[in-house]
C-alpha cells in the first residue's frame, strides 16, 4: 500500500515522503479501515510518540497524521462493535502508524459509526478538532449556560468548533485571532472579537473560562482574566501562570467514541461544521506540511475515492 513516511526526526516535514509500505496486520480489537480521508496535527513531527513505541522503541519509518474517515476493511480477533464495511472515523492511536496511508490499524474503541450523509472529507476534519473543543470547553473547563468564555484561535480547526459548541451551549463567547479572522469569527457566533495584533487582551475583563490553543505571552497573559473559580484551560503547554482563585489545565485530547457519535449529530443538525481548507491527494501531504504554510481551515489529505473504498470492501 502506499503511504507518507519519515524516517529522520531531525528532517521535519522535509522528510515526509510517499512511499510503499506493507498492509498493516489487525491486532486483537483492531480494525483495518480503507483511508478516504485523513487529518493532520504540523506540529506531529515534534511530538515524542510519532517517533517511539508506548515501550520507548524507535519506530521509524513511521506514518503521521491521527484523523481519519473511511470503512472497515478487516476486524481483529475480538473486535465488537463495528463490522466490515462500515463506514467509520475517529482518532488513531498516538504511538501507531497514523492516517496518512490507504490502510491502517485502528483500535476499534477509538473509531465511530459515520452515518451516509456525512462525506468523508468533513468527518476527517471532525475528530481532534471536535473532541478537543469539546473536552477542553466541558470537560476541564466546566462551562455552563450563562458564563462567559474567551476563545483564543477562534478560526483555527480547534477553536472554530469550540466557538460553535459554546454557543450552542447558551454561553457569552469571545473570540480571538488575527484581523482576518473577525468575520469568520462573529459569523460563527462568537459576541466579541479582539484582534490579539491590534487590540488590548486585558481589555475583554474577566471571563469564566478560557481555552487557549496558542501558548506563550497569550497563555501567561490569560491567566489575569480568569475571574474567582474559572479555569484556563490550554492544549498549547502547561501554564506557567495560574489565575487567583481559579484553575488552570493543561490536557491532551483523548479518543471518545460516544462523544464523536455526538457530534456527528450536531453536524447532521447544522449545530456545528467544521472549517475545511484544501483538500489534497496524499501525493501533495509533504507540501501540505510545509513550516509556515497556513491556509483558511482544516487541511485534509483525499486518499481514496467513495468508488474506490465501496469496491475494496465487496
């Protein structure tokens, strides 16, 4: 099967390259899932565990990107709760070979039904943005109806969705970005806007929660707006600065079949879409990676035709 691999951590996305790879072999509780489509993180390449096992063994060459959307080709011994053929997305796991081939091992636990009108390049757009959202916004974050959230990187693939959620949740949103990203933002139901390049952070006043994607001076500075019992929340590092009198959470997304059966509800009821950008064939993944490369909405990598994977699995 074909894939995109790297070998050399020091490489970065300069690494990446298609290459031929065996078909993966399904574990017990695996599924082999036929890719249509996959998602990427660019920051991946710098993670530990897109370079190790879970017991600290290289694992090069390895295959990034963890979202994907496709069917079911194989199950492995044990697997419940799915069937060949089935239409599927969701996460991969972390230490394994990721998304970005035409097969894949997936634990099954990680992947949920996608009903048929959903199209696979919008559910792979879906799995890390929206579980994050979801998870940093209700989870950690604790936010009710009636609270106020401020949202940093609200038109990015994370914060778009969390800005939905929090709306739909009946909260006060503010939202933040660069200038280009205030309509985007106010058109996805955000209240407020501060351009983080021209306008004063410190200016929103206090807020419940914050969930922040960006880090460094944003994050540190973040922590000053959390009113008494709020939580800042990031995905970005561990804070440095924690609010007076509140929390602050630092987490990393875990994979949540019955949370992404939510969501594809949502998306089915026009709650919440995610943003999606270009869409290009797993060929052009290395230029999608590209440092500094930054383009309106979620990347997704097309690996297979509808055609394509209906026919693989008869």
């Amino acid at each position: 099967m074909q894939a995109i691999t790297v070998h050399d951590r020091d490489a970065g996305a300069g690494g990446l390259a298609l290459s031929e790879l065996p078909y993966p072999r399904a574990a017990e509780n695996d599924a082999i899932v036929r890719v249509h489509a996959a998602g990427f993180t660019r920051g991946e390449l710098a993670w530990p565990a897109t370079w190790i096992d879970r017991a600290g063994r290289d694992r090069t060459p390895t295959v990034p990107g963890h979202e994907l959307s496709g069917v079911v080709a194989e199950l492995g011994y044990g697997t419940t709760g799915i069937t060949v053929g089935q239409r599927v997305f969701g996460l991969t796991d972390w230490a394994r070979n990721g998304s970005l081939a035409e097969y894949t091992a997936v634990e099954a636990r990680n992947l949920a039904p996608l009903p048929a009108d959903v199209d696979h390049i919008v559910a792979a757009a879906l799995p890390i943005s929206g579980l994050t959202a979801w998870q940093g916004l209700f989870d950690h974050g604790r936010l009710t109806a009636g609270q106020t959230v401020l949202i940093h990187g609200a038109a990015g693939g994370v914060g778009s969705i969390a800005v939905q959620l929090a709306r739909e949740a009946g909260t006060r949103v503010i939202a933040t970005g660069r200038a280009r990203d205030r309509e985007t933002a106010l058109g996805l139901g955000a209240e407020a806007f501060v351009d983080l390049e021209a306008d004063r952070l410190e200016d929103t006043g206090k807020v419940d929660v914050v969930f922040d994607v960006i880090g460094g001076d944003i994050l540190d500075r973040s922590a000053g707006l959390v009113r008494a019992g709020g939580t800042l929340v990031t995905i970005a590092a561990p804070p440095t600065v924690t609010p007076e009198d509140g929390r602050a959470v630092f987490f990393v997304v875990e994979p949540d079949r019955a949370r992404l059966t939510d969501l594809t509800q949502w998306l089915r009821d026009g709650r919440v879409k995610p943003i999606v950008g270009e869409v290009r064939p797993l060929a052009e993944t290395p230029a999608a990676f590209a440092p500094g490369r930054r383009s309106p909405g979620k990347t997704i990598i097309r690996i297979a035709s509808a055609e394509t994977t209906e026919a693989s699995t008869r």
